[in-house]
C-alpha cells in the first residue's frame, strides 16, 4: 500500500479520551463523522459547542 492511499484513512483510538472506557461501535462512528474527540457518549453528552457560548451573557 502506497503512502498516498493510507493518508485518506482515519484513524481514532478506541477509548475515551476523557475515562479511558472502550467506545462502542456506535461511539466510534460519531467520533468519526463530527471529527471530534474520542468521547463515550456520558463525555460527549458533556460537550458544548462554541457558538452556544456566544449567546449567553457574562456576568
């Protein structure tokens, strides 16, 4: 296999980046269609996106 054609496979570990719990199938598929961190779905959960930040106000 060339270097060319490995370059187009993702990769993503297998554990959460956040407990270290194995990911499931489902975790996995996420993870690779967001682009985001390895996260179990308790973790993922936990996630805010930037842009809700912007509509609250500071105190």
């Amino acid at each position: 296999m060339e270097l060319e054609e490995r370059e187009g496979i993702e990769r993503v570990g297998d554990r959460c980046e956040e407990c270290g719990a194995k990911l499931t199938a489902a975790e996995l598929r996420a993870v690779l269609e967001s682009g985001g961190p390895a996260l179990c779905t308790v973790h993922a959960s936990e996630v805010v996106p930037l842009d809700a930040l912007d509509d609250e106000p500071l105190d």
